[in-house]
C-alpha cells in the first residue's frame, strides 16, 4: 500500500524527467539519423560514415589541430592568469573592481568588436593564417573564465597558509605548488573546461585569423552544414559531442586519483 | 605602501599583452571608421562612417532588428531555463543523473546548434510542418536551444541550496502558490536569471557564428551586416563598416556595464544578510 502511493507520487518526476530527455536528447537523436539517411530520402545509408573514413586524414588533422589549440588556450590561460587572479582575490576596492571587469570583459563582449581590428594588425605582424596567431586570438577570449575560476579559488585560501610555509622556509615557487596548487586546481580544472570548449567550438575567430589555411574541426565542419549535406555534417557534430563527454571524463577520473593521493578527496 | 602598490600592479603584467591587443584591435576599429588607414599607403584618407551610416537605412535596421532577436531570444531563454531549473530541483536524487542531457547544448558548439535547427526545421525535420523557417524564427530558436541550459545552469545552482521547507511552511501560513513564488523563489532565482539574462542578450546580439548559417541576409544581424560590408564591398565602404561596430562595440560596452553591476549588487548583498 505504502509502496504503491510512492511509486504514484513518483510518476509525476517521470513525466518531468521525461519531457527534459525529450527535449535535450532529441536533437542528439536527429543528429544521429541525419548522419544515417540519405539526402533527401528516407533510406538508411552509411554513406557519411563511409566518407568520413575514407577522408580520415584531413578529418583527423583538422580534430587534432583544434584539440591542440583547445588544449594550449587551457595552458596559456592558466599561466596568464594565476597571478592577477591572487592579486584580484587580495586586494578589495572598486578601483580593483574595475580592473577586474576590464579584464573579465572581453568574454563578454562580442568578438567581432574587437576582432576585425585585430586581424588588420595580425597582418602587419604576420600572424593572419598561422596557428600561432587563431591561438593568441583564441586566448583573448577564453582567459576570462579561468581568471575568474581562479579568482574564486584563491578567494577560499587562506592567506594564513602562504604565511605559514613562507615562515618553515618554503621558497616563492615551492609555496605555490605545494600550497596553492591543490586549492587552485579543481577551479582550474572547471574554467579550464570553459576555455577548452570555448576554443575548441569557435568558428568565427578560428576562420577570420587562420583563413581557413590553419586545420580546424569546425572549419571543416561549416562547409557541409552551408552545401546542406547533413548527414556528412550530422556525422562530423557527434565527433564534437564525444570529445568534449570522453574528456570530461578522464578529466573526472585523473582528478579524484589525484586529490585522494593527496589525502583531500572524501 | 608604494611598494605593495607596485607588487599588485606587476601582478597583472601576464595579461598586459591581451588587454592591449585587444585595446589596439578596437583603436584601429575606431581610427578606419574615421576614415584613416583604409590603405596601407599614409597619404589616402577617405571620409569617415558615422554620417553615412546615419543617413542610411542599413543600419537602422540592422541595428533594430539585432536588438529585437537578442531581446525575444534573452526572454525566451529566461522563462524557459527557470522553468526547467524549476523542474529539475524538485527531481529525486536518483533520477537527477539522466536529467543532466540538459547541458547538451552547454557543451555543443554554436554551428552544431545550426544544424540542429536547420535539419529540425528542415524537409521532413520534425518542426518542418510547425513554421515555414524564416531567418527570424530559425534563429531565436537556435539561440533559446543554446542559451536556456545556460540559465538554468546559473538558477538551478542557487536553487539548490534553497531550503524547500520554506515553501511548506508559507502554505501552511496560507500562502497562495503566487505569493510562495513571488515573496520566496523568486528573490532566490531573480538575480542568477537576471545575470544570466544580460550574457544571453549580448551573446545574441552580438554573435557571428549562428546569423552566419541561419540569418536572413535582409534584414541581416548587426555582425554580419557590417561583416559583408567590410569584405565584400570596395575599400570606400569600410569606414562605414567600422562606423556601424563602433556603435555595436559601445551598445556591448552598456550591456557589459550593466552586467558588473548587477555582479557587484548581488555580491554585497549576500555579504549583508
């Protein structure tokens, strides 16, 4: 008796749940039939997936070039943004306050603003259609959001802590990995994943500065959504909903074994 | 003091580079939309934008119409990623894991959102019968789908830590479930919305991406308006061009403003209860 009333209050989150999944998960769906169907027909055909495999060197070389730009937005952003977000978290102010929406703000604003302006000086210094230059105008829009993960992190440390290893004799550099570090890194972790995704999805910047010379995953991408083959497009779109799932993972794994080594993890 | 005053304003040399980049990318904008530097060579200097784009209908246009998409967009988003947060806090634990395809659009990019919309809206799509797609509709569309996880990212966090005893409590006093909403929920899910709302609105007033593979050519986005008219037009047209995204920069500059604020209020607010 008891059990049947709970499983009837139950049905109503099942709906709920189910309208989520159809909502969310439908696309997904879609995606995945438009990869299977033939243009315009109702027949089922692997013919995307036939392409994709036969063109796996361009493919993989443009997934590799954007995973790489992915991944060293993540660096550089950590590396440029570690010490003003202490600087940030340390000082209070409304002078500080607009330093650090001046510095948040170019996530925030659109990109075109800014980007035609510095695609004519990436001319002149001959960044325009190298992959050093989409990265440096990749990183202008990603920092932000590692500046303020760390931002928050430094915020719930201590500064008792620096103090303290400072005063047993800890150098500058031993005091940040041995002190800092383990605070700083699950709010790395997390802005890092926004910089990734945001560097990784880009399509606009990535084709302005790399002038469709620097391999990139949407750039290959755009090209069949524009010809309406969506079946080569739908299949190449799973490409991107599996890379960023499987990093996520690993990412969640290589963390938890990480802090428990380090005795933080419950 | 001084001293420390200099340590805290080396701190931020890291980022110098960026900042300035980005600083000199908007002086250019400025400098050609006055006319200067179209060329590479010192002496050629056309007239400048601004009096062309305000005779012109263009750009009233394109700038109305860009403020129209990203407002019903942002609207759209707000309710409908409440709503969905909403229905997500009142999920039993156990049932919360699957509920998680909500981020699905968080993590897709913009032109895979695209496509979504164009093979939804497409012959035989699903919504095919339900619009005739113009520009308009495909793209709002597009913009809830990518945006409404994104607030209900921001609310559902706030509403999380909310205490649900609360509402019991306010129905047992008797309130009605406006007032519950209005006098409990609402103070909690107001400003994470509202935040969430303004990023919202600059995105879709701003973006290149979507417009590009949705849009209307006319009336055309802002960001592709002054996009074809910069590349694809002669050299005496790009003053103009540059003119229009000045103005598109100091619109995003108000919005961007508006944003800190309401960061600043809600962080000196939760330090004061």
């Amino acid at each position: 008796m008891c059990e049947r009333s709970a499983r009837a209050s139950r049905r109503p989150d099942v709906v709920r749940l189910a309208l989520i999944i159809a909502l969310f998960g439908l696309p997904v769906i879609m995606l995945l039939t438009s990869s299977l169907s033939a243009r315009g027909a109702a027949t089922l055909t692997l013919r995307a997936w036939r392409y994709l495999f036969a063109e796996r060197r361009t493919f993989l070389t443009a997934l590799a070039s954007s995973l790489g730009y992915g991944f060293s937005a993540m660096v550089v952003a950590f590396a440029s943004s570690v010490l003003p977000a202490k600087a940030l978290a340390r000082a209070h102010g409304s002078r500080i306050a607009v330093v650090e929406a001046i510095l948040l703000a170019p996530a925030l604003l659109p990109s075109i603003t800014f980007a035609i302006g510095v695609h004519q000086l990436f001319i002149r210094a001959g960044l325009v259609d190298t992959w050093i230059g989409v990265l440096l105008v990749l990183s202008f829009v990603s920092y932000p959001y590692m500046l303020r993960a760390l931002i928050a992190s430094y915020e719930s440390i201590d500064p008792a802590y620096e103090q303290c290893a400072r005063n047993l004799g800890a150098g500058a550099l031993r005091t940040f990995v041995r002190v800092e570090l383990p605070f700083l890194l699950p709010g790395a972790v997390a802005g890092g994943s926004v910089v990734f995704l945001v560097a990784f999805s880009d399509y606009f910047l990535v084709f302005l500065i790399g002038g469709g010379i620097v391999p990139a995953f949407t750039s290959y991408l755009v090209p069949f959504i524009r010809s309406a083959d969506y079946s080569i497009a739908g299949a190449l779109s799973l490409v991107f909903l599996l890379v960023p799932v499987v990093l996520f993972v690993l990412q969640d794994r290589a963390l938890t074994v990480l802090l428990r080594r380090r005795g933080m993890a419950v | 003091m001084s001293s420390q005053r200099v340590r805290t304003a080396s701190a931020f040399l890291p980022l110098l580079p960026f900042v300035l980049f980005i600083a000199a990318g908007i002086g250019y904008t400025v400098i050609q939309s006055m006319g200067a530097w179209i060329t590479v060579r010192p002496g050629d200097v056309y007239p400048a934008g601004y009096g062309v784009i305000l005779q012109s209908a263009w750009f009233y246009r394109s700038l109305l119409y860009s403020l129209w998409i990203a407002a019903v967009s942002t609207a759209l988003s707000v309710v409908l990623g409440t709503v969905l947060a909403l229905l997500l806090r009142g999920l039993p634990q156990q049932l919360y894991p699957f509920a998680l395809v909500y981020k699905i659009p968080l993590i897709l990019p913009h032109v895979v959102i695209g496509l979504i919309v164009l093979v939804g809206f497409g012959r035989g799509g699903v919504l095919g019968r339900l619009a005739a797609a113009p520009g308009s509709t495909a793209l709002i569309s597009a913009y809830v789908f990518k945006s409404a996880s994104f607030v209900t990212l921001l609310v559902y966090a706030v509403l999380r830590s909310f205490d649900a005893r609360q509402l019991e409590t306010a129905r047992m006093l008797g309130a009605g479930a406006w007032q519950s909403f209005r006098h409990l929920l609402l103070p909690v899910i107001g400003p994470p919305a509202a935040t969430a709302g303004v990023i919202v609105f600059l995105f879709s007033f701003g973006a290149f991406d979507l417009p590009f593979l949705l849009g209307a050519s006319r009336p055309a986005m802002l960001a592709i308006d002054i996009y074809n008219r910069y590349w694809y037009r002669d050299l005496p047209a790009r003053p103009a061009a540059m003119a229009s995204l000045v103005v598109m920069f100091l619109f995003s500059t108000l919005f961007v403003a508006l944003y800190f604020r309401l960061v600043r209020r809600q962080k000196h607010g939760t330090r004061h209860v």
